[in-house]
C-alpha cells in the first residue's frame, strides 16, 4: 500500500491545487492538431505573435522552451528556468505536456523562476486531493484547473504574457492536440490527467488525458510553430534506474519505456537537450525532495550553456542575449 501511495502522490506532479475559481470551458473551435499548423498558421497563433514576422523584422532566431512530462520530477523544470533566466535568455513561446504544461503555464504568465520555487516549496497535500471515485478514476483534476486559473489570474492562454502551447491526447482516437486558445487551466488539467487516475477531462463532449502519451517532450509541436532554436527539457524517468521488483514497479517501467522510446524521436529534432539526472523519484510533498530535484534542474542547464552559446552563435544571434558563465546556485 505504501508503494502505491507513493507512486499516486508522485503522478499528481509538481501540481497545484487550490481555491475554486469560475472559468469559462475551452471551445473545441480552439483546439489546434498538429497537422493543421502549416495549413492555417493563422488559427495557431490567433491573436498572439507572428512568428515569422518577429524573425524578418529583428533578424534574430525564434527560441522554444519545450517542457515535457514527467510526474514529480516537475520540479526540475523550475530549476531549468532559473538558469536560463540567469542568463538572460527568455524564450518567445513555450509548448508543455503534462508537467511541463503546469510549470510552462505558470511561467508564460510572467512568473519568475524565485515566484516559481516559491509556489513548489509551498505545496501542501491537502492543495491537489480531490478524490472523486469514478469508473474511469479516482482523482478529478477540479483542484489543478481551479489552481492554475488562480495563480494565472484568470488569464487565457492566447493572452498570456508569454504563448503558452498545451499538448493532450483525445482519449477516443489517441491524436495529439495543442491547446492555444481558451481556460488555461482546464488545457492543463487536459494535459496532466493520466488515464486510469485522473478522470479524463471533457471539453465541448470530448475526453482528453495526458499529453505524455503522445508526445512527451513536445519537440515537434515548436518546431512546426517555426522556432528556430528549440531548448528541450526531459524529465522523463529511465528505464535503467527504475525498479522493477514489484507490480507497481513493473507497471512504471512500461510507461518509462514507451515513453523514452516516443521522446527519443523528437529530442532529435531539438537544439538543445537537458536533462537532470533524477535516479530518485522523490515524494511529491518532500520539501527536501523538491530542493533536490529543482537543483539537478539547475545543475544539468547549467551544464548546457556552452551548447546554447554554440547554438546561438550559429544562427548569429544578436538581439541582446549575452550568455555569462556562473557557478549554479544552491
């Protein structure tokens, strides 16, 4: 029982929980499939930045932060960004699944990566229990939409200071779906509900689940919004430190082998791959737990940032961003 305490807590994620805020529903109209992107760039980006636009007039690349899934080793997310922020480097748009959806969410809003450690470190249990029983779950996702919307002000995703994209899986046909438009919060609780957990979560009649089953590190969807430099972050557990002595076990190592093998393809794709070294799956309520993973966040970006110069000097960047080395903070 213990074990499986543990590992339900663990796939909450660096989740929120919180105060019940009103919200109008996503529309389905909003909701973008990756095959529509070169078709209409238009619907993709509705009222937000032309991409293509920014990059003539400035002459400078666009830059992606990609955040992708990956339970409680969210975290490390957060210490990603606080390098990268360090360093002046703030990306045009962020595209998120799962963990990365909660944290990217949060981010696009204007948060800081300080704002950002604050809420982690002051997460309590209590914030993300709602536990409703249900033929297809046990835990309702309310508590994570109501929070997101919270601390996002109610702001909806096409006017967040930052684009945010938010990556689900329509659970009848399994397709990849990138929210851009609407309730940021309920397109985050779409994109963390782990089938046979979570509830899945009904937009406009259709069940969405997590992201993570299709794409968990969303290399692609930021290459195909046109990004010219794509740092991706993957959380993802590997196989080879997971423990497989029990049924629970056995059931994570699954999931981490799919998973690792769909992220293999699309990390390819991207410039920049970090990725902290998490052996230990810490409790998502372990103050400790957090310190230690957001520090490998910070340890394995830092560890990149000869890459991203390299990178940026590739494409000759010069809008500003002048990369400095210093020691990662504690």
């Amino acid at each position: 029982m213990k074990s499986r305490s543990i590992l339900i807590a663990s796939v909450i994620l660096a989740i929120t929980g919180c105060q019940s805020v009103p919200s109008k529903p996503l529309n389905a109209q909003h909701i973008t499939e990756i095959p529509k992107y070169n078709a209409a760039p238009a619907q993709v980006s509705a009222n937000r930045i032309d991409f293509n636009k920014v990059k003539k007039q400035e002459k400078r690349p666009i830059v992606a932060l990609v955040l992708g899934s990956g339970g409680a080793r969210g975290y490390a997310h957060i210490g990603a960004i606080q390098v990268l922020e360090q360093q002046g480097i703030k990306p045009d748009f962020i595209v998120g699944t799962s963990a990365g959806s909660i944290v990217g969410s949060l981010y696009a809003s204007g948060k800081n990566a300080a704002e950002l450690r604050k809420i982690a470190l002051d997460l309590k249990a209590n914030d993300v229990r709602d536990i409703r029983l249900d033929m297809k779950g046990f835990f309702d996702g309310k508590k994570v939409e109501d929070f997101i919307n919270q601390q996002v002000e109610d702001v909806p995703l096409e006017l967040l200071k930052t684009p945010m994209y938010v990556v689900a899986t329509e659970l009848k046909d399994g397709k990849k779906v990138v929210f851009n438009y609407g309730n940021t919060g309920q397109a985050v609780r779409a994109s963390v509900s782990i089938p046979s957990m979570f509830i899945p979560t009904i937009i406009e009649k259709t069940e969405y689940v997590d992201g993570g089953l299709v794409s968990p590190v969303p290399v692609d969807v930021a290459r195909e919004l046109g990004a010219d430099i794509i740092i991706a972050v993957d959380i993802l557990a590997r196989p080879i430190h997971t423990e497989t002595s029990n049924v629970w076990g056995l059931f994570n190592q699954n999931i981490n082998i799919m998973q690792n093998r769909l992220a293999q393809e699309e990390l390819k794709r991207a410039d920049i791959v970090i990725q902290p070294d998490l052996r230990e799956k810490a409790h998502i309520f372990d103050v400790k737990g957090r310190e230690a993973t957001m520090q490998a966040g910070e340890e394995a970006t830092f560890e990149k940032l000869s890459d991203i110069s390299r990178v940026y000097a590739q494409h000759k960047y010069s809008s500003g961003h002048n990369i400095h080395y210093m020691a990662a903070q504690d």
